[in-house]
C-alpha cells in the first residue's frame, strides 16, 4: 500500500549550490502521507465486511382468536381441516370425508379450489401434533399463506372482490391423531 | 558521446479512486453493521429458525417482546426466554418480576427463563401492561417440538394478546 509513499521527503530536499544564495525557498505544496491512513481504513474495512451478516430475521405475523367462553358454531361442510402427523406427513379433509394424505404442493390446489368454490366460506383449520418439528409445522403455515394471491385472483375470476380470510391454528386432540395414525 | 541516462523512476500509481471507493465502503459497512446486543451475548443456544418465503416485513426494533425458544448447547435443554426490547421496559419488567419472586432472579436481568406456562403466561402479563404497544415475537428453533409452540400461543391467547409474528429466515 503506497498512498503517498514515494511522495515522501520529495519536497525537502533542496539543491545545494545556487539555491543557498537565494532568500525565497520554492514553495512546494504540502504533502502528507497518506499510508497509514490507508492501511487502517482497509484494515476497519476488511472488519465490517467479515463481521456484517447481510441476511435480517423476517417475520410471519399470526392471529389468534382471544380465549372466548362461547366457541364459535362453524358448519361442517365449510371445514377444512388440515392435519400434520408426528413424521410430518400431511393430511386433509373436508368435513366429515375420510383425511387423505397430500403434499405440499397439492395442499396447495386443494385450499386454493376449496375457497373458490365454497366462495368465502371456507374454514382452514390446521392441527399440528405436538411432536412435529416447529419448522415443518411454520412450511405449512407458509403454504397457506401462499395460497392467498391464488385464492384472491380465484375470487375475483367470478365476480367476488372481497376476501375474508378464514383460518385459525387448532389443537390437535386424540381423535384427531387417531383417524390419521395407520394412513 | 555519452549517452545521457534516464533517471529510472518508480512507476506512479494514482490511489485516489481506490482510498475514496475503500472510504465508501467503509462507511456503508460501519452504518449498516448491527452489534449483538448485551442479552444475546449472554445466551448460551443458537436458535436455527425456520424457514419461510420470502416476506417483506421485518421485526421491528423497538417496542417488541420476544419469546425465544432455543435448545440449549450444553444440554439440549429447551426453555422460553422472555425479554423485552425497551431498556426501560426490561428494568420495570425486571422490577415486577422481582416483587413477583421470580425463581432464580436477579437483578437487571435481561432474558426470563422458564418452562413453567404460569410463569409464562404472567410475564406475558406484565409485559403487555408495561407496554401496551409492545408486539410480540416468537422465535424458535426450528427443531424443537411443536407442543412449545402450542403453550406459548396458549399463553398469548389467554392473556389477551391476539396478534403475534414468527421469526423466520428466507427460504434458499
């Protein structure tokens, strides 16, 4: 790193002989050496790049229904119940049908058309065992959210506007496991 | 004839650019850098969080309570860790829970650790009333169990405070 290094002393030295006769010095301009600044400057460079991460935590925000006495009466026909097993295998069905397993993908479809058919009605509940991973249950979670462009741009194709979004997190209980535990 | 020699002169290279370039990265780099926080030093997990596509908001850096949940290194112990952003925030929360006989406390203690739900559930409390605009974030490893979760929703719901975020990475 040669800032300025071979500018150093240039302007010192003078010529003996003539000049010694002179009163008025040439007048050069001032020079500092610019190296050690450099040298630092890169060294608090190098430091915050090797120590600054780039990638910022995000957020997915959730809403809960507040702990009401009188629980809400929804239709069962409107309910899509979505479950996740212990392995993290996925489940669904609707109402009272037999739950089937899906993947991701087709989780996807099928929440997707449920909405648009059933146009605003349908109840997405999904129920996580406690066993599953926390990360397998928020690639769900994520899945659905996903869904919400698709199911708007479904609406709107016929004629509906607006979208109420219906969804709640539910706790997973015995039966539940029960029905989809030898699929 | 004698040839008159060049004076062999070290090749000039002009560092302007580079040293102003170097000085704007510098800069960047320096605004942009964010230090670990006191109570993050302290912690003793590293939480691998989930991943989820990719969202535009951020956690936000004030008025925010945080839930972590993380496994331990050491012993592959999990429990919720309860701090709040605010440094006034966390020293009235640190009050209260004093008065309250939090178990193993001390003094300006920055993160609350505890399994027990009831003990969640009332710092959940507190926090809310010390500051009612406070957002709640949970922030768990993604290998944990879902039943953690679950109870800390729970705890949430219970006390009133409906509307929470997940942390979460980038999906790759």
């Amino acid at each position: 790193m040669a800032g300025g290094g071979e500018a150093l002393g240039g302007g010192g030295k003078q010529k003996r002989g003539k000049a010694g006769k002179r009163k008025s010095k040439k007048r050069v301009g001032f020079r500092l050496d610019m190296t050690p600044l450099v040298d630092i400057t890169f060294l608090l460079l190098t430091f915050f790049m090797l120590t600054t991460s780039m990638i910022t935590p995000q957020t997915m925000e959730m809403n809960v229904p507040p702990d009401l006495e009188a629980p809400v009466e929804v239709r069962e026909s409107e309910l899509l119940t979505v479950r996740v097993r212990k392995d993290g295998k996925v489940f669904y069905n609707m109402g009272k049908d037999a739950p089937e397993p899906v993947t991701l993908k087709e989780l996807h479809k099928v929440i997707v058309d449920q909405n648009v058919n059933l146009k605003n009605r349908c109840i997405v509940s999904l129920k996580a065992d406690h066993e599953v991973a926390y990360g397998v249950f928020i690639e769900v979670l994520d899945e659905i959210h996903q869904c919400e462009p698709d199911i708007i741009n479904g609406l709107k194709a016929n004629g509906i506007n607006e979208r109420q979004r219906k969804f709640t997190v539910a706790p997973m209980d015995v039966k539940d496991s029960e029905e989809i535990a030898g699929l | 004839m004698s040839k008159i020699k060049k004076k062999r002169v070290g090749f000039v290279l002009d560092m302007t650019p580079l040293v102003d370039i170097t000085f704007l990265l510098l800069t960047f780099f320096m605004f942009t850098a964010k230090f670990k926080s006191e109570s993050e030093n302290e912690e003793k997990y590293q939480i691998k969080r989930p991943r989820a596509s990719v969202d535009t908001t951020k956690l936000p850096e004030q008025d925010l309570v945080i839930i972590k949940v993380g496994i331990d290194t050491a012993n592959q112990d999990t429990a919720y860790h309860v701090s709040m952003l605010n440094e006034q925030d966390r020293i009235k929360l640190s009050q209260v829970m004093i008065q309250k006989d939090f178990p193993g406390i001390q003094p300006n203690q920055t993160a609350f650790i505890t399994k027990d739900t009831v003990w969640l559930e009332s710092l959940v409390q507190e926090a809310r009333l010390i500051n009612p605009r406070a957002q709640f974030a949970v922030d768990a490893d993604r290998r944990i169990r879902f039943a953690w979760i679950e109870q800390a929703m729970n705890a949430m719901r219970k006390k009133r405070a409906t509307t929470f975020n997940f942390v979460t990475d980038k999906k790759q």
